[in-house]
C-alpha cells in the first residue's frame, strides 16, 4: 500500500474535484451541508461500531471539507494551525464521564 502525504491526498482530492466541476460550479454551502450529512453518516457508524463504515465516513468529511475550503480559497491546514494555536495552551484534564476540567 502507497503512503500519501496530506498535502499530496489534498491536491489528488482538489484536482478529483476541479475534473468533474465540483470546483469552481458548486458553492461552499452545498459542501458545508455534504459534509454535515457525512457526520450523520459518521455518527451512525459510530452508534454500530462499525469500523469500516467510521473510516469510510471520516473520508467522505475530509473529502467535503477539502472541497469547501478550496471553494472558499483557505487552506485546511491553515484552519487546523489556527485551531492549534487557540487550544495549544489551554490546561485542564477530561475526566471519565466527559466533563473538562480546567486548570
């Protein structure tokens, strides 16, 4: 099995998009609103523990995510460094029943 890097994933699923004009003709919103139907489908996978279906949802939002960041022209790994540099130094643990608890 070949082992893609991020960046290569994103720029194979950007062209996927751009050759069959998901890129430019669809708007962000319509990738927004596939990409929260692909957490449903996530959600549903997780409620069966069924790891296929987890693996194969956590694609297709990767996949909507992608296209709508591209839509908009922001890169994901920009978001997901902003979204870094908020929580990096937050403290505090998760305790067993799901509460945080910060420092």
């Amino acid at each position: 099995m070949m082992i893609n890097t991020y960046q290569d994933l994103e720029l194979k699923i950007i062209r996927w998009a751009e050759d069959r004009k998901i890129i430019p003709n669809a708007k962000p919103v319509s990738q927004l609103l596939k990409a929260v139907s692909e957490m449903g489908e996530l959600a549903d996978a997780e409620n069966k523990g069924d790891m296929a279906a987890i693996r194969d949802a956590v694609g297709d939002v990767l996949v909507c995510l992608i296209n709508y960041c591209a839509l908009r022209d922001i890169g994901v790994t920009e978001c997901l460094s902003l979204a870094y540099d908020e929580i990096k130094d937050r403290k505090g643990t998760l305790l067993p029943s799901g509460v945080f608890v910060k420092e």
